[in-house]
C-alpha cells in the first residue's frame, strides 16, 4: 500500500480483499510453511502458477455467504478479530473514564440491537428535524458546517497533512467529495451494468426516505433529485487515474485565494466551528486538490435551490448513520453496500459489525491493548533483519542499474538509505480521555468520536510534523508506503502467519512478509513515488533522460496489465493500477535476492520436493490466493488502485527470468512473458 498524503490511507489498500469468515472455515498450513496439499499437480506451472500453486484450494473453500471475498488472508484476520473480541469481552470493574472502558462501553452499545430496534430513528429525529427548518442558503450553511464538525456533511473532504513540497509543513488539504457510489464513473457510465447499478442506488435512497415517514411518491421524487445532485458534483471531479499523478492535486492557495474561489461558501464560519480559525493555520497556504471541483461547487450553491440541499444533507446524515439505526434503515444499508456492490448474501455476526464500530472510534486504542498480549518482540527483530537482507538487495539492484544515470542513481540511492523502518505499533500512544463514552446510544457514541477524532486531526494544523504517528493501528493486517515521510510501516497484525512465522524457512518468509517489505519499499520508486525526494518533498530529482528510459518500462507494464480481462466486458486498468504493479513486480524481485543474502552459508536442500526458489515463489502465490463474488470483483477493478489478486501473481511472475528458472519455464509458456516485452524496472 502507498500513502502519498493522509486520504490514501481511504483510496489504497495493500490487500485487495475483504477481511473475511470465520476461522473454522480457515484453509490449513503445514508445520513447514506451503500448504502443499493446495498445490493443483494437474496443472502446468509454466501454464497458470496461479491455479497450480492454489488450484485445490480454490476449489475446495466456497465463499459464506456473510462475505464477498473468502482469501488466503483469512487466517490472520479472523485470529485478530477474535482476540479484539476477547479483549473487548471482559469486564475487571473497569475505571471509569479508562480506555478499557471507553472500548467496552462502544463495543456494548453496538451489541445492543435490542436496544437499537426501541429507538428506531429516534437518534436522528433532532439532526432531521433542524435540516427541516432550513429556511435560506444561510441556514444550509450553517448547518452543513455543523455536519461537517461532526465528521459528515459530504461534498468535500478535509484533513491536515504534510505540504507535498514542503513536507515540514502540515496544512490544509481540501479534496472532491460527497457521492454516496464509490466513484464518479458510477453516475456517468451509460453500460448495462452502470445503468443497473444506478436504479439500485436511486431505489436504495427512496426507501430510507419511506423509513423516515415519506409517503413512496415522495421519497421517489427526492431520490431523483438527489441522484441529480450527485451527479453534478460527479461531473466535475476529476477521474482516478487522473488523481495519480502527484502534480495533478497539487494546487497550493493562500487563505484569501480560496475564500474568491468560492465566495458563497460560509469558510469563516466552517473554521470557528472545527477551531481551526486562526489565520496563522493558514499562512503557509492550503493544499486544493481539485480547483475546478470547488469552483463548480461554489456555483452550486448559487443556482440549486434550498430544497434540493436540504434533500441532500438529510441524505447523507441517512446513509451515514443507517447502518447504526433499527433493521429498516440498516438492512438497506446492507443490501446495497454489501449487496448490489459486494455480492454479500448474509449480514456478519453482530460482535464482527461491533469491533468495526469500535476501531472506527478508537481504533489505536484498541491496538494497544491489542498489542500488549498479542504481539511477540521477536518478531520485530526478525522482520528488522529481512528489511535489511532486502534493503541491501535493493542497493545492489540500483547501483547495478544499466539504464539508470550516475546522477539519478546517487539521489536514488540516497533516498533508499534515508528509510525510515517502523514495526509493531506506534511509541506514542493517542490521549483519549477526552472522547465522551457511555452506554447510553450507539449512534451518539459514534457521533462524539467522530466529532471528537474530526478536532484532533485538524488540530495539527501548522504544528510540526509527528514522525512518530501511525497511518494504520497496530491490529491491522495491512502495511504501507508514505511519500510524504519516506517511511515504511509494517503494523504487528501482518507480522504473523502466513506472512512471517519464526518456525518455517527462510524462502516461506521472504516470500510471504518479505514480498511485503519489498512493494513498500519499491512504493518509493514508483512511476508516483519515484517524484517524490528522500526527505519527502514533492520535486523533480530525475535527469530527463533517466525519467523518459522509466516511462518507457513503465509504458510495457501498463500495456501488459491493460491486457488482463476480469469479465467479458471488463478488464484491468493498467494506467489505475501502475503504482501497485510497479511494487509488486520490484518487491517480488528484490524479496528475491534479499533471499539469496539471507540463504549465504546455509542449507539448500529441498524440502517437500520443493528448492527455495520454489517455495519462495509458492509461498507469494499461496498468500494472494482467494475467490471473490463478481459483483464485488467488478467494484474493485472499478475503483482499486490494485489489482485482481490473480493477476498480482501472474503479473509479476511472468516477467521474472528467476521464476522461469525455478520451474525450468521456456520461451512460448503463458508464464513466460516474451523477451522483447518482459520488463524489469528495479
């Protein structure tokens, strides 16, 4: 995963799938690290590593209906869970005001259905009633800033993060928003599917408004201007691939500039309410991601109508909270998020929706008490000795480099030295004791942090940068990149079988956590990261000749994964997923020859008939295995800057001259890419 700025941590993800069932339904691991009983021997290696490596697995593990996706990831994702669940279960007389029971409290009221069936809707009844008495454009504004102090409001995102050419400097960064679908392209495409889709959506908002007491023909007419609405404010926002290049959302404004670009926008009286008012949070300007969204956006408020943003607003306060109301709201919540766009068939066990609601609150809270019992020291210093054996790897590879100038070369180097590694969990744990928890409403309870989290990331406004704060909590099964800070951070959840597991071989590890290691830290060389210099400013350390020999390799990588069908009507997108493509194949590699380091003076000999070149590209394919309903796939290959999982095997592989070897491949196999169009960036 890459984290250029903070909103990433929302567009981007290292796994691609869901976290998913039960463990009882987990796939089995041998004590020696390859499930070697998953291997599929009908099928050719050379043909389709994917469903050789997995292709029993595949077929022997069926998706519950509870989920869209059932992977390989599972395992780690649901012990996680289930020790978030023992944690939050015991009840030791706990201290009032205490994190433990700030956790308890928030994971009770969210178990309590019985109690969120009485209220009904009576926990929004206030916030609907007070965007009734909107009377004047005033009176939108004064509430939708309310909204907005309260986490929600829609129409733009806001948050501080580091200033991408100055990145000592934390300001203000605005970005398009407010859509209810993943994507603008989900309100402009005229395809069967979209056109599908989109009466769903419509449908879907009409009858939270027939739950609210609207009478049908109403609630249709409101769900059609709503629709209307958004769809304006999709017309303007610019499209993903157009986002990935760093350049494009970078347009930083003086206070005043913003203020003429959008004079009918109540800003002053935004920033007193998130306290964020005083003009020196200002002076080192703020970032806009989009102009010509917010100058579309102001000429919105001029010529719609009053009642057409009352409509909106009581939308989004709806499907925002919905999922924290009674059955009516929240199983229309279920059946179009989870349903017409993942394909979920069953709602998860309330204690899962419940540990969602709390990370959502309290998130590193949670981690700490989390890493306290569950997190072995050990591992951080075996994970500390692969990032080594790989970063070493990494500065062969780039001093060897042929197509690469001595001059780029050396700023490239110096970045690669300038790392930061962080494992485990954060050094500085998040002060929660001012956050409001009872017992008393779920919905309040969620409202109060998110109002209470809203003013804590605002607040590092123009206060210097925290290189100690963490993008992820340490529970989560995930890692990231950050260009801003030229750090990689491996949380404790993904330090544990099947990424990395202190009783099996080295090849097992370096190809599960070690893989991982290796995108981060390719992330930074990237076709977006590679911009970006080793103390994370946003500038052009490239000779032209050097960034044109990139673009062209680059160039083959998007033409080969444009090449990739999903379905009939839809394949990969090569220029959305570059990024990811580009660190997965420079990953795999460098986890490679990190390998070779790491296997200098030791034993060589197979086991389970396999080399530990075998098991090193096994193990990688093993991780990525995973079935997922279409409907869900489609959303991804939509919106996703990753791609398929079975193409983050097949991708890759087929390019590396290692894998043709290790499984004695040759010129004209379908895992054997031609010479002439195989490419190796780093």
């Amino acid at each position: 995963m890459k984290l250029i700025n903070t909103l990433f941590i929302l567009l981007c993800l290292f796994v691609m799938a869901d976290i998913l069932p039960a463990q009882e339904h987990s796939p089995r691991y041998s004590n020696r690290g390859i499930t070697v009983e998953d291997i599929d021997l009908t099928i050719d290696p050379n043909v389709d590593f994917y469903r050789y490596s997995s292709g029993n697995w595949l077929k022997n593990n069926p998706i519950p209906p509870e989920y869209s996706s059932w992977s390989n990831w599972t395992k780690i994702a649901v012990d996680n869970e289930k020790a978030l669940k023992e944690i939050l279960e015991r009840d030791p007389r706990l201290s009032s005001n205490s994190n433990a029971q700030k956790l308890a409290d928030l994971y009770y009221t969210a178990l309590d259905t019985q109690k969120i069936e009485a209220d009904g809707m009576n926990p929004v009844k206030n916030d609907l009633a007070r965007i009734d008495a909107i009377s004047t454009k005033a009176d939108v504004m004064n509430v939708f800033t309310d909204m907005k102090k309260a986490g929600t409001g829609g129409l733009f995102s806001m948050w501080a993060g580091q200033d991408d050419r100055n990145s000592e400097n934390v300001i203000l960064q605005l970005y398009q928003s407010g859509l209810g679908m993943p994507d603008r392209d989900y309100y402009l495409k005229d395809d069967a599917k979209s056109v599908e889709l989109r009466e769903k959506y419509r449908k879907f908002i009409e009858n939270m408004f027939v739950n609210t007491g609207q009478d049908r023909i109403s609630a249709s007419e409101i769900s059609n201007r709503v629709l209307a609405l958004e769809t304006r404010l999709a017309k303007a926002m610019m499209s993903r691939v157009e986002m990935r290049q760093a350049e494009a959302t970078y347009h930083l404004m003086s206070l005043d500039e913003v203020k003429a670009m959008m004079p009918d926008f109540a800003w002053d009286m935004l920033f007193e309410k998130l306290e964020i008012s005083d003009k020196s949070n200002f002076e080192k300007g703020i970032n806009v991601g989009q102009p010509e969204f917010f100058k579309e956006l102001n000429r919105m408020f001029g010529d719609t109508d009053t009642d057409a943003w009352k409509n909106y607003l009581k939308w989004v306060l709806l499907r925002n909270a919905g999922n924290k109301l009674s059955k009516p709201f929240a199983d229309e919540v279920f059946a179009f998020y989870s349903g017409a766009l993942s394909g979920i068939e069953k709602k998860m066990d309330r204690w899962r929706v419940s540990i969602d609601f709390v990370e959502d609150a309290m998130g590193e809270a949670l981690g700490q008490m989390f890493v306290a019992e569950k997190f072995k020291p050990e591992a951080k210093q075996r994970a500390l000795e692969m990032v080594g054996y790989i970063k070493d790897a990494f500065r062969d590879r780039l001093m060897q480099n042929e197509w690469m100038s001595e001059e780029t070369k050396k700023k490239a180097l110096d970045k690669l030295s300038a790392f930061v590694v962080k494992i485990g969990y954060t050094d500085k744990w998040r002060d929660f004791s001012g956050l409001e928890i009872d017992r008393s409403s779920l919905y309040e309870n969620m409202k109060r942090a998110s109002e209470f989290n809203t003013r804590y990331y605002l607040s590092k406004i123009n206060k210097p940068v925290d290189r100690t704060e963490w993008w992820m909590f340490p529970q989560t099964v995930n890692a990231y990149y950050s260009s801003s800070k030229n750090e990689i951070v491996f949380p404790a959840g993904i330090l544990q079988p099947p990424f990395y597991d202190p009783d099996v071989d080295d090849a097992v590890n370096f190809g599960g956590i070690g893989m991982v290691i290796g995108h981060e830290m390719t992330h930074g060389f990237d076709d977006q990261g590679r911009k970006y210099d080793a103390y994370g400013n946003l500038t052009d350390w490239w000779t032209e000749v050097d960034a044109e020999r990139f673009k062209e390799r680059a160039d083959k990588l998007v033409e080969q994964y444009d090449g990739y069908k999903v379905f009939d009507d839809l394949n990969v997108n090569g220029e959305l997923t570059l990024g990811e493509n580009i660190a997965d194949l420079g990953g795999l590699i460098i986890a490679y020859y990190g390998l070779q380091k790491a296997l200098e003076g030791k034993d060589r000999s197979p086991i389970d008939g396999f080399t530990p070149e075998q098991r090193f590209f096994l193990s990688h394919s093993q991780i990525w295995r995973g079935n997922m309903r279409p409907e869900r796939l489609r959303t991804l290959v939509q919106t996703d800057p990753h791609s398929p999982n079975e193409f983050r095997v097949i991708g890759p592989l087929s390019n590396m001259e290692e894998f043709m070897n290790a499984f004695g491949g040759k010129q004209g196999d379908p895992m054997v890419r031609p010479e002439g169009k195989r490419v190796v960036i780093w």
